[in-house]
C-alpha cells in the first residue's frame, strides 16, 4: 500500500530570488515610498502603519541589514533549497502532494475555496504574467518560479487526486475540486516554485496540488481544522490501493511580513514534536498576511505526525528597521 515517506516545509517567498540590493527595495513598499502599496501587520495580527511597528521594533535588527549579513542569510537559504531539492530525488517519490495557497492567481472573489484539491491529468505553469508598471526587482524575483520562455504542463497524479478527494468527503471534509485552471496565469506560485526550485527539470515527479485559502477572510480554514486535513490525507494516501511512495510539501511560510520569531519557533518546535496541539490551537488572528501560509505548515504536519524531523533551518530575512521582511523556513520529517 501506499504510504507518505518524506514530508517537506519549505518557504517559497519571491525574496528568494532577490540579491541583497534588492531587500531595499522590498522595504521601500513596506515604508509606503512606493506606488506598489502593502497592508502591514503587527504580530497580534492588527492593522499597523509602518511608523508604528518600528517604533515597537527591537533596535538590534538595524545590525543586521548590512549587505554582509544579508548575503550570508541569502547563501543559507539557497543550500536550504538545494538540501531539498536533493532530499526529493533521493526519495524517488512516485507522487508528491504540494499543499499551497493562492494569492489572486488563480481564485477570486468570485470564487474562493477553503480548501480545493486539483486532479487535472497535468498543471500548466505559464510565463510571468504582471502589470507593465511592476517594479524590475518584483519582476525578477517572481519570474523564477514561471518558464521562461514558453508554458509547461506539468504531470499530476490524477488518481490519487480522486481517490484523496473521496476519501476526505467520506471524512466530512466538504472538499472542492477541479481538473482545469480557470485563468490563463497558470499554477500559483506556491506551486511554481515546487516545479522550478525544487524539481529535476528533465523528469519531473508526479505533483498533487492541494490548495489551501490561507489568505482571504472569511472562510480561511481554521489551524485544528488545518491540522486534521494533513491527517485525513495521510489516511488518504494509507488506504490507496497502490504500492507507492509518497511525499508531501508545504510550500510558503513562516512569519511575514512583520517577521515573529517567537511565533516561528513555536511552529517549528512543534512540528520538531509532533505536537498538534500546540499547532492546532495557534490563534487565527496571527495566522494573516503572510504568516496564514503556516497553515501550510500545520497540515503536512499533521500528515507527518507519523514520521520525525530530520532536519529545520531557520533564516529570519529581515529588510528594514521595522523588522518587516520574510523569515524564511525549511524543514525534512522521514
């Protein structure tokens, strides 16, 4: 029978494809000195000028926004991702489950699944799509998760797609579902980036997009709930008639854009655990903005309870004095 042997937790923020010139540059649209405009956070989840966070911000984080500091934490999260990239071949998974979010790629306010899984035959990865009047750094940082030149279809496993879906309407789990992408853009990001960082261009594996709305109110699924989908796919995947090995990644995460140590370590250290409790009862009003994409995290971690992490990085990537920026994370349970 089938069963989950490698999950992953891997943070998928354009940031990780920036130089450190660039981090600047990011940090202006956090100081509203752009046109791109952001909506800021505080680590209670409230709306928050940027004036105010850094006037709550610890003053030692203007110690580590030197360019020397910042290509340090850059160099550590690409060997982060090339230890993932190889973790994924060695396991020669026959399928993996990408557990992601959607952010107005694909999903709108027209429509919005909690939760959708995708079962198509093969997911298309387009060419970068943004507005003509994007700034050239997000274009480059985004344009590495997107072909270059060309779209791609990509293989997904269509009949574990069917039978995970079943199996999660059989556990109450009201699932929606689609075989096509409604819009030209392609896959999301969250998703992108799993086939274009983490995978052998010549021979892909076998993906099974599971999309989470992590970031749209009001129907974003809650962390406990967030935490029995990860274990209801892995008895999905358990009661699989076929004989095969399979993985699955959360892609996205941790805390941003105001970066939460505390809340990051609480994450990771339960997960490190397998306690889903602690992860379960995180309150929602933290899981926002960016930090929503830790329920990601909850969900492969419940499908992971079943096995023990084998390796965390941890690389909080600040990019301004207010202690804005992305905390990168990466994590192996086997």
């Amino acid at each position: 029978m089938a069963k989950i042997v490698l999950a992953i937790g891997s943070s998928h923020s354009p940031m990780l494809n920036s130089p450190a010139e660039d981090y600047r540059l990011h940090a202006e649209i956090d100081a509203g000195r752009s046109d791109w405009k952001r909506q800021l956070l505080d680590k209670d989840g409230q709306p928050a000028s940027y004036e105010d966070l850094l006037s709550r911000a610890d003053p030692a984080i203007m110690d580590l926004l030197t360019d020397e500091l910042i290509n340090q934490r850059i160099a550590k999260c690409g060997a982060a991702i090339s230890r993932l990239r190889q973790e994924i071949d060695e396991a020669a998974l026959d399928a993996l489950i990408v557990v992601g979010d959607d952010q107005h790629e694909q999903f709108f306010a027209d429509n919005m699944p909690a939760v959708l899984v995708y079962w198509g035959e093969t997911i298309r990865n387009n060419v970068l799509q943004l507005p003509d009047d994007a700034p050239d750094y997000w274009k480059r940082a985004r344009s590495q998760y997107h072909e270059e030149r060309a779209p791609r279809d990509y293989p997904v496993a269509a009949d574990l797609g069917l039978h995970v879906i079943e199996t999660l309407i059989d556990r109450d789990f009201d699932i929606a579902q689609s075989r096509e992408l409604p819009r030209d853009h392609g896959e999301g990001h969250a998703f992108g980036f799993v086939h274009r960082r983490l995978m052998p261009e010549a021979d892909p594996v076998p993906v099974l997009p599971v999309v989470l709305n992590t970031y749209f109110p009001p129907n974003q699924p809650r962390p406990a709930r967030c935490l029995a989908l990860g274990q209801a796919i892995r008895d999905a995947v358990d009661s699989w008639r076929e004989d095969a090995r399979i993985g699955i990644l959360a892609s996205g995460g941790l805390s941003h854009f105001t970066i939460d140590e505390e809340l990051d370590r609480l994450v990771l250290d339960a997960c490190r655990a397998n306690d889903g409790a602690v992860l379960g009862a995180i309150p929602p009003a933290k899981l926002n903005a960016g930090n929503s994409e830790i329920r990601n995290w909850i969900a492969v971690a419940g499908a992971a309870d079943h096995l023990e992490t084998r390796w965390q990085e941890y690389v909080p990537c600040y990019r301004s004095p207010a202690g804005t920026g992305c905390a990168m994370a990466f994590a192996v349970w086997s």
